[in-house]
C-alpha cells in the first residue's frame, strides 16, 4: 500500500552553491532543478543516513561555491549535512535546524514502518 503525500517542505532552496533544491514530499525527497523540474525522487526507505558533512568530503567545486559553509561560525548556523542512499548516491545538503529536525523525522519514520514490515 502507498502512504499519501503528508505535505510538501522545502528543506533547501537554490543557491549560488547547488542549481538543485530539495523538498520533502512524504516519504520522498524530491530533487528539482532551479526549484521547476523534479529531476529525481529518492524513496526515504533508501536513505542510509544523514550526518554533517566534512570539509574533505566534498568536491572541489562544491567546495569552492560553498567555502563559508564550512567556517566553524558558519557551521552552526547553516551547516552542510551528506546524505547518503543504499544506491551509494550521496547528496549535500545545507540545512537550517528546523529543515534538518524535519528531515530526521521523515527519515525515522520511514525506518520505523521498515522495521515493523520486517518483523
């Protein structure tokens, strides 16, 4: 059985750092180009996790758009957060607190239907 849309939450905007956005979508994280055009839906239930991203993880152009994200003052405010897909895909992600407790909500109750299905 499908779960409906619960709703939609833009978890993070375009930026001169990413021409894609990211919403929320239920259990789905959407990804649209320039905010338009949803390029691709990756299911929650293939979400290994989410944690801050490291300096030395992400790419160089990323890096070089996105430098002040990963200034320790800066780290608090709006920090870069990787996550990363059973499909070894990894996104990179600045969220602010409550797009990050929004996501980590989503992502736990999605593990929580998985573990009552498997069991």
């Amino acid at each position: 059985m499908r779960d409906p849309i619960i709703g939609k939450t833009l978890l993070c905007p375009v930026s001169a750092g990413s021409i894609n956005s990211y919403e929320l979508r239920g259990n789905i994280l959407a990804i649209r180009l320039f905010g338009v055009a949803t390029v691709q839906s990756i299911p929650l239930s293939d979400v290994l996790y989410l944690r801050l991203a490291t300096r030395s993880e992400v790419t160089p152009s990323y890096l070089l758009f996105n430098w002040l994200n990963f200034l320790p003052h800066r780290r608090s405010v709006c920090p870069v957060y990787v996550l990363q897909t059973k499909h070894r895909k990894r996104l990179f992600l600045k969220l602010d607190g409550s797009a990050h407790f929004k996501l980590r909500q989503a992502i736990g109750r999605n593990s929580e239907k998985r573990a009552r299905k498997a069991a």
